[in-house]
C-alpha cells in the first residue's frame, strides 16, 4: 500500500489572532511539530498544504502545496490532487504538535480495506486520520469549511484504533494553548 501525508496549514486562525502555525512552540514555529510526526509516519510523501505567507522553512522530502484559500474543503482537495496514485493519505493538523509518531504506524496496520482509521483516546476521535482511495470522491465533493468528520462518523466501515495518549485530541486554538501544551511530557 502507497501512502502519503497531509498536512493541512492554510487555515486562518481566527481564534488564535494571528498567524498561529509560526508561533513559538518549544523554540520552533508549531507546525514544523506537525511535519515531524508526517515525515515520522510511513509515508513515501508528505505534502503541506500552506497559506501563501507561511515560512516553513527548508524540509527535505517535503512538497508544499500554496494555496490562498481557508476553506478546509480546498485544503483536502488540493492534497489529494498532490497525493497523486496513493492509496491512502494521513490528515495531519499544523495546529496538533504533539502527535505521538507511532499513531500513524498502527493506523497502517489497522486499516486494510476499510474506508479510514482513526485513533481513538477514551471515546473521542483525534488525529492523525487515515483515508483510503475510497474516501478520495467524497473529497472532491466536499464545499466551504466541511471536512470529512461527518462522512466519517456516519460509515461502518470506519476502524477505530485505541490510541493511549489523549496528545491526539491536543491542538492549539488560543495563545494560551501553547503554555498549556508546552507543559505536556513528550
């Protein structure tokens, strides 16, 4: 099986207040947090997908996919296009920098011929998600700000791989977030 990495930062940051995925986080700008556990998940390719002015400096084995849009829809479609022949694609968040690395190893294992894999911490969903080929059509067809979170909850073909970090659920929305999660032992 041929699978990629997404990783999505083109987003606002409403809630944040300014650019957010350049944000200090552990001496670095958090989404090189993201593209770390991307690069650490096996993969053949990761691509980021980033707002024109993010400066994600030099990543080898990287592609980075511009796109001026926010609509989460635009950001899967166009890693999905980057993505190419893969038979499947991880979604990583550029706004999650502490993602266990070995999440995305067991979601490889766990998926086989179901739609996605998804780690799961005491009942809640997290990221990174797993999308097989199947999931790509319903990609192309989504609009605005939607993702797949509905398509996902509603499928029974959907493995849910109990992860033991609850760090799958740990994002950043609001400067304080990263005091937060700067204190989490990873």
């Amino acid at each position: 099986m041929t699978l990629a990495a997404l990783v999505l930062a083109a987003g606002s940051a409403r809630r944040f207040g300014s650019d957010k995925l350049s944000a200090d986080f552990r001496g670095e700008p958090l989404v090189h947090h993201a593209c770390r556990a991307a690069l650490a998940a096996p993969v053949e390719r990761v691509i980021v997908v980033a707002h024109p002015a993010l400066d994600l400096g030099e990543w080898p084995g990287v592609q980075v996919v511009r796109l001026a849009s926010t609509a989460l829809s635009q950001s899967l479609q166009a890693g999905v296009k980057a993505a190419g022949d893969a038979d499947g694609l991880f979604v990583f968040l550029g706004d999650m920098p502490l993602v266990p690395h070995d999440a995305a190893t067991h979601l490889a294992t766990a998926i086989g011929s179901h739609y996605a894999a998804m780690p799961f911490h005491e009942d809640k969903p997290g990221h990174p998600v797993l999308l097989s080929r199947a999931a790509f059509a319903d990609i192309a067809a989504l609009e605005g700000d939607a993702g797949l979170g509905r398509f996902l909850r509603s499928r029974d073909d959907v493995v849910r791989v109990e992860c033991g970090s609850a760090l799958i659920h740990a994002d950043v929305d609001r400067p304080a977030d990263l005091t937060t999660l700067a204190g989490s032992l990873i």
